[in-house]
C-alpha cells in the first residue's frame, strides 16, 4: 500500500476537547528526542514540574505528568490511594463520577455513590449525609467540571467535609484546569488530577496529577502493593524524583508540548486566562439562546469551557453536527448519556476560547437552523453576543 504524506483538516476545534494547540506547543513538541536519563532532559523534567505545580496552585513535591490520557490520571489517583476493602465516597451527578465509581470498585474498594442529577451540582449536605454513613471514608471524589454536562461544582465546602471525617479529598480537573480556578493548596486537595487536551491546549495524551503530603502518606502507609504496576506512583516518583531510577521511557516530546503549554498558560497569568474564559461563554450562551437553544447546567454552576445546550425539537443531532463541519469546518460534541441526541456540548478551551470561535460558531449554527426552519431573526445570535462584549458582563 503506498499511501501520500499525511494532510489532516485544519478545524476550528469546539468540543468538548482535544482543544486548539498554539503553534509554540506544535513547535516544540518537534525538537530533538533526547534520551529519557539524560541531563538536558532531566532538567526539562524539573521545569515541567515546577511549571505544573504553579498552574495547579501547589507546593505538593509529588507533582507529574502521567505517561497516559486523563483517564490513566483518574486511574492513577484512585488505585495508589485505595485498597482492597477500603471506602470511598463518590460523587456522581454525569458520566466522568460514574466512571471514578466504577474505578474504584474495579481494585476491590466499596463506593458510597452520591447521586444527583446530570446537569446539577452535587449538594454538599447529601456529600456530608454520605460520608457520616460511610465508615472510615478513605477518599471523598467529585468531579470539578463534569465535562458530560458543564456543570462547575463548587469544592470549598466539600474539601471540609471530606477533611472532618478524615478523607482525603480527590479532584478531577481534567476540563477545568487552565480555564478556571482549581487552587489546590488553597482549596484543600489531597490528590488532583488533570488532562493535557482541554485548557492546557496540549495534544493529548499525558495526564498532569498532584499529591499532598497527606496522600503520600496514606500511599507510603499501605498494606499491600499499588495494584498497577504501570501507575505505581511509589516507582514512579524516583523516575521523577532525585534518585532518578528508570520506570517507563517518559513520552519526550509529548512532555517537550506540556512545558511550553504550561509557560503560555504562566505567561499569560491565571486571572487574566479565567477572566478570558468567563467572558467568552457569557457570550456565547447568550448567542445560543437568542438563537433558541436552551442551555442544560445548572444555573449559576455552568463552567465557562464547556457549554451544553439543548437540541431544538426537529432538529438531527448527528445531521447537523455533520453539516457543522462539512461546511463551517467546526467541530463540537454531541451529548453523553441521558443527553446522547438531545444536546450538544460546545467547547471554548484554551486556544480555542476567543471572540472569533464564538462568533464563527454562532454564525454557523444560527444557518443550519435556520436552514432546518426555525424561525431566527438573522444575525440573532452574533448579535446579542456582540451585545455582551460590549457591556463585559
């Protein structure tokens, strides 16, 4: 088979990840291979990490980029902190708590589910009812920005709890790390695990998690051996650490990608960047409601990255989305779970998050739309973003 260079689209990427990648991040992850042991790399390795720890607002020592996609950083951080037979209280209000449930019975734990539905946040008095009923909590787990649904849940108050039990308190930052405060010290995280593709506007594929004192402790502490070997963070944190012993060989230029994405995210500084986030979707969601869309998170908890509206009565799911990026070169996601053909989820991660993502992704929904007749004033959409940009609220 003889096949012709490689040619993929350029596409303006509003999903609910992988996000835009500035070019500096595509430049660097095309420098030399170095070896995984050698000087030059190893202080690349200490940059990355300094780096990680500023984004993620933490002195934790323990902070890496797991070799794997954010599902091996979920992973990572519940089978080093739980046993066979220890308790974990979860929070499940859309698919990503459903899969930390799952994880965690998966290495023999028991998981207290705290369900509330997709779309809302988790109450901290049912996560506070749960953790009384539970006995000795090893961990309490929710999800910051359930990426099935948007929905942003508050953590203060549930890092408390989870703290007066005397659970750690684990994090999944995947969607919300880079676009919206996460403040680990600050906050309260124990363990805090993130992704690569969403904010961070870094190709996908590393997962950037962190540990406190506290979850070291609680790992350096168990009974039995960390269940997989790959993930074992006893292994491989003297990888990381000063002792330099080799675990894995390190994806190289994928942790080349991380740093310079990490260094624009520094460079542009963490107000200004979650500043630039909420701006955004304030004014896309008021361009998707002018055009009759209706959106689905909770309001007053609905994450600035990530958007779910609901898809009007008569209208293909799939269809449009097709249309979408056949003709506007856009792409965003379709629905998960209770909302699989009945929402669409819009991304503004990152690089993509700008005024020109908002408005070309507007403008593009509003013609198929219309073009599927319903009746939209023309230009309805970009005007009333206009609007919003124009008053800053």
């Amino acid at each position: 088979m003889k096949l012709g260079a490689l040619n993929p689209p350029q596409r303006l990427l509003m999903g609910p990840g992988p996000s835009a990648v500035h070019p500096r991040v595509f430049e660097a992850i095309g420098k030399p291979v170095l070896g995984h042991l050698d000087p030059a790399f190893l202080e690349i390795m200490d940059e990355t990490r300094s780096l990680l720890q500023a984004v993620f607002g933490t002195e934790n020592k323990l902070t890496l980029p797991v070799s794997g996609t954010g599902s091996s950083g979920m992973e990572a951080a519940l089978v080093n902190i739980l046993e066979p037979g220890d308790h974990a209280v979860v929070c499940v209000n859309g698919a990503f708590g459903g899969r930390m449930a799952d994880i965690v019975e998966r290495y023999g734990a028991h998981a207290t589910r705290v369900d509330s539905p997709w779309g809302e946040i988790v109450p901290p008095e049912k996560v506070a009812d749960a953790l009384n009923e539970t006995p000795n909590p090893k961990v309490a787990a929710i999800v910051h920005v359930e990426t099935s649904t948007g929905v942003l849940q508050p953590l203060r108050e549930v890092a408390r709890l989870a703290h007066e039990s005397g659970a750690l308190f684990l994090v999944d930052a995947v969607t919300s790390l880079g676009g919206a405060p996460v403040d680990v010290d600050e906050t309260g995280i124990d363990v805090c695990y993130s992704a690569t593709q969403k904010c961070l506007s870094c190709p996908p594929g590393l997962a950037p998690i962190t540990f406190s004192e506290r979850a070291v402790e609680a790992i350096e502490n168990r009974r039995s051996k960390v269940a997989s070997w790959y993930l074992d963070m006893t292994l491989i944190s003297k990888y990381w650490g000063s002792e330099r012993i080799y675990h894995h060989t390190a994806p190289i230029s994928m942790i080349y990608a991380l740093r310079e994405s990490l260094r624009i995210v520094v460079e542009e500084r963490p107000g200004a960047r979650y500043e630039r986030h909420r701006l955004h979707s304030a004014a896309l969601c008021a361009g998707l409601e002018a055009i009759g869309l209706t959106l689905g998170a909770q309001e007053g908890y609905r994450a600035p990255m990530l958007n779910m509206a609901f898809i009007p009565d008569g209208v293909g799911d799939a269809s449009a989305r097709r249309r979408l990026l056949d003709e506007f070169n856009i792409e965003i996601g379709g629905g998960l779970g209770a909302f699989a053909g009945k929402a669409w989820r819009i991304g503004l991660m990152g690089e993509s998050c700008s005024r020109a993502s908002v408005m070309r992704c507007l403008d593009g929904l509003e013609s198929i739309l219309r073009s599927e007749g319903l009746p939209i004033p023309q230009g309805a959409g970009l005007s009333a973003a206009m609007e919003r940009y124009e008053s800053g609220s």
